[in-house]
C-alpha cells in the first residue's frame, strides 16, 4: 500500500525529534530486552515506536484513561518483533483500545478475553494482560507479542499462520516448517516446546511461536532449530 505524501511528512517530521528521554526511562525500567540493543537496533526500534505510538488511535474501555506510558509499553511490544520489518508492517492497523482486565466476548458469555486483533484494524487488549507479559520476561507468554503477531499475520489478507514474506522463495521453506511443528503440536500439545494454545489453528501457531522466539529463544533453538531459524529469517532478528 503506497504511503501517502502526507503521512510520510509527519513521520519524518515525528523521526526528526530527539527521543524521549522519558520514554527510554519506561523502556529501561520495563523492558529486559532494551539495554541490550546495538546502536542500529536501538534506533530501528525507536523509529518503529514513535511511529506506532503517534499514528495510532488511542481509546480507553470499561473506564480506563489511557495514559502516555501505557502508550510506550504497548508501542514498545510492537516495535519489539517489527524492528527490522518495513516501518509499514502495522498500516492496516488503526486503533488499539485498552480494557482495565479482561472482558467478556459480546457474542460469548462465558468467554473470556485478554486481547483481540481484528481484521478491521483494531487490536483490544487489557492492561492487567500487558503488564503480566511484561512481568515476566522469559516464560513466553505476552498477550501483546501474541496480537501483534496476529497483525503481521494479516499482512497477506488473512489469518492463516503466514505473514508477508520478503521473498517468494521464503514459502516453501516456511510452509514446510510450520506446518510440521503445528502438526506435531496437535498430535502432542503438552510435552512440545510452544504451549499448546498454538494447536488451535495456524494462526495461534504463529503467535504463539513468536511469543517464543522472542522471550524464550534459547529453549527455542534448542527444542526446534528449524522452527528459530524460519522465525529468525522473518523477523531478521537473532535474540539468542
């Protein structure tokens, strides 16, 4: 999708300005990961932070005032696995409305969420689940990474377990992969390496193996190397 003029003035404009210095507070306190950042890497991230964070619409449910540092821990998980992407990865996404907890499905009762990506553009996600994700930095599990990889997965139109890949030839060698490991996931959900939420379908797959490969990359390689190495080759990112 061509960027429009406009659009690409302001984030010139926005990437022109120093980087808040309370915002690398926030990101120095909450993130393990962010102090170990090369000088490239840290700038790709800031560039993909300060982009989601300006360009996206805000909108606090259930009560919830959304303030900037809820702000810059939401943007700062999505710049997390989209770093070294196109800075376009997240255009299809419009707004990101935040829940104080969880919140009931409006078609199921009995069902409760912790955070949603639509196919319209909206990402739902309660604070309670961010803050848990982030607390606990390596047992992969972060409801955030979780719904920004259902919105990488979009890229190609729907959610099947397969974002837009760099080249056409990256899809033989994805397919194989993936599909292999949710398979071998559905045959044996508890003993595998990812947990088993990711048997579901092809697209909770891939979220969940991002949570992985991002929190828990070590254990990753170990159970899976091929699975790390497709995910690596994608994200272009080693975080072992």
């Amino acid at each position: 999708m061509p960027i429009s003029p406009i659009k690409n003035w302001r984030r010139r404009r926005w990437l022109a300005e120093p980087f808040s210095e309370h915002w690398v507070e926030i990101l120095e306190k909450k993130f393990p990961f962010y102090k170990k950042l090369d000088d490239e890497d840290r700038e790709r991230f800031h560039n993909h932070l300060t982009i989601f964070l300006r360009e996206k619409h805000w909108e606090g449910a259930g009560g919830l005032e959304v303030t900037e540092k809820m702000k810059v821990v939401i943007s700062a998980a999505a710049a997390r696995i989209s770093r070294r992407l196109p800075i376009s990865v997240y255009d299809r996404l419009t707004e990101i409305v935040i829940y104080p907890s969880h919140y009931l499905h409006p078609d199921k009762e009995d069902s409760i969420i912790w955070g949603q990506a639509h196919n319209f553009g909206t990402v739902v996600l309660s604070w309670d689940a961010v803050k848990q994700g982030i607390s606990v930095p390596d047992d992969a599990r972060d409801t955030s990474i979780h719904e920004f990889a259902h919105v990488l997965d979009i890229g190609e139109g729907s959610f099947n377990g397969t974002p837009l890949l760099e080249r056409g030839r990256d899809y033989k060698a994805w397919f194989h992969v993936m599909s292999r490991h949710f398979a071998r996931l559905q045959d044996d959900p508890v003993s595998g390496c990812l947990r088993a939420y990711g048997a579901q379908n092809e697209a909770e797959f891939f979220a969940v193996a991002t949570e992985a490969f991002f929190e828990t990359p070590r254990q990753l390689k170990a159970c899976a190397p091929d699975l790390y190495e497709v995910l690596a080759n994608y994200f272009k990112v080693e975080p072992v």
